[in-house]
C-alpha cells in the first residue's frame, strides 16, 4: 500500500519540483510529505520512498531535457 501512497504524491506533486542552473534539481520533499499527511498517508514511508521516486523522475527529466536541447 506505501508503494501506492508514494506514486500517488508523485503525480499529486509533479508540478511541484525545484530548479537550478542546469535545469531539474528535485522534488519539493516538503510540499510532497505535506500533501501525504493531508491525506493521512504514512510518513515513514513516503520518507522512505520518495527520495527514489525522485531520482527516477530527475533521470528521465533531464535526459529528455538534454535530448531536446541537441
């Protein structure tokens, strides 16, 4: 079930993300656990899985970034 929780953040959040100089930089993990505790999700979890679900999202943002760029 946490799995689910965290995928449903992500989506919930995609349009909440940090940018720096060279483009994506992360996800806005404060906004993220706060939309999980408004919706009563386990903490812990997210706090586990997020930062993963991150990192997948980032790759695959920059790479298609990067891919358009050239």
């Amino acid at each position: 079930m946490e799995g689910w929780q965290a995928w449903d953040v992500i989506l919930r959040c995609s349009g909440q993300l940090r940018m720096g100089g060279l483009g994506i930089a992360g996800l806005d993990m404060e906004a993220a656990l706060k939309v999980g505790e408004a919706l009563g999700y386990d903490l812990h979890a997210l706090a586990e899985l997020l930062p993963s679900c991150e990192n997948g999202m980032m790759e695959a943002l920059n790479r298609k970034i990067t891919k358009e760029r050239n």
